[in-house]
C-alpha cells in the first residue's frame, strides 16, 4: 500500500514539474529546435489561421522544424501572457524571389483567413487549408445577399513580415 501511494505521488510530482518546465519553456522563446525564418507582424483585424483565432495585434513568427523533422509555424503574440501557438506547416507552393515576406489573408469584411505564408528570402512558401467550416461568400450591390468566391471579387490583403537579423 505504501509502495503505491509513493509511486502515484511521485508521478504527481513528475506531472507538475513537467508542467512548470514546459510553461517556462514557451515564455523563454520559440519551441522550435530548429528555426529556419523568424519574423514580427501586425495584423490590423481579427484573423483565422487553421483552426486558431487571432485577434487583431502584433505577432512572432517562426518557421522550422521540431524533433523528427516535422515543419512547423509558431505564432506568439507580443503581449505577454497570451497567445502561443504551433501549426502544422501547410503544402509548400513556389514563390516569386521578388516578392516580399508575408502573410496573405482572404479578407471577409473585418474578419481575414490566412491562406499562405511567403519566405522568398528563404525560398520557401506555404499554403494553408481553408479552416473547417468557412465558406467565403461576397457582398456586391448586384445581387441580393451573397455570392459565392468564384463568382464574386474577393479582398486579397498581403501582411508584411519584417525578418528578424539572426
């Protein structure tokens, strides 16, 4: 009975500083172990990015990899204490080597949908899925309520990440 108590109050306590340790890792900087592009941004509206919101603010970004290998992005929110998030990176697509490092965002009205990531100085670009659910409609004065994407103009806004000088 003994041997069991010390055992589970040893796994608590194993529990707990695995806990602080990893909190204390996420406010010391990025999770990555590998970091291959590291940025700032400010996103002027409120913004979902996969299955994350993000409101309207400024924002780290890094993009590398993890144990393994797996690509990942790493969203951390400027005001301390709030948002941390890794992603799965999306599909890589090409990238012109003239254009600059950004965000591009599908707006609908004061609300965007982040649809790919451009690192041209690093050669490299990624596409994001449309989160589950969304359904991009637009609202023009031809119609009465809303039109589909494909029919419609849509709001393409680009975010400008400036690169950090690692």
């Amino acid at each position: 009975m003994k041997t069991i108590r010390r055992l589970t109050t040893l796994a608590g306590l194993a529990v707990v500083v695995f806990a602080l340790s990893a909190t204390g890792a996420r406010a010391q900087g990025p999770a990555l172990t590998v970091t291959n592009f590291s940025g700032t941004f400010t996103l002027p509206f409120n913004a979902q990015w996969g299955r994350v919101a993000l409101p309207a603010g400024e924002y780290s970004l890094y993009y590398g990899s993890n144990f393994g290998g797996t690509k990942y992005v790493e969203i951390v929110a400027k005001e301390r204490g709030s948002l941390h998030v890794l992603l799965l990176a999306g599909a890589p697509i090409d990238v012109s080597p003239n254009a600059k490092n950004a965000l591009v965002c599908v707006r609908e009205g004061n609300i965007g949908i982040v649809r790919a990531l451009e690192m041209p100085q690093i050669g490299e670009a990624l596409r994001f899925r449309m989160p589950q659910g969304a359904m991009l409609v637009s609202h023009n004065g031809r119609h009465n309520g809303s039109t589909q994407i494909a029919e419609a103009p849509v709001l393409i806004q680009r975010i400008t990440i400036a690169q950090n000088s690692n």
